[in-house]
C-alpha cells in the first residue's frame, strides 16, 4: 500500500488548517508548516491530534529563500 502524505503551508489557521484537517481525515499523513500567529498553536495542535492521523509541524518562513 502506498502512503498518502501532503505538504501544507499556512496551517496554523484558515484555509490552510481546514484543507489540513480535510486531509488527515482521509487518512493523508501531513507536513504543515506555520510561520507567525503562535498564540494559535495550541488551537492547530489541537484541532489536528483530533483527526487521529499522524501529522508534522514546522515552523518555517516560505516567504523568502532564506527562511526555507
């Protein structure tokens, strides 16, 4: 069987931590990145430890080459 496993950036909040969500309920593992808004990290942690499915978090700035 072949795993399923997405990058998702943004997925502190919004979009980016609802199209995470979405993912890992179908059974796709994630790596999702954050950048700022870490008084939301509890909240993303939270929400996606509830899917039941593994995921990674990592706080990165993809904003410029020098911050990947």
């Amino acid at each position: 069987m072949e795993a399923k496993i997405a990058l998702v950036t943004g997925a502190i909040k919004g979009l980016g931590l609802e199209i995470a969500k979405n993912l890992l309920k179908q059974g796709v593992r994630c790596l999702v990145t954050y950048f700022d808004w870490l008084d939301d990290l509890d909240h993303m942690h939270s929400q996606l430890e509830a899917t039941g499915t593994a995921y990674k978090a990592v706080q990165v700035d993809l904003r410029a080459e020098e911050g990947a």
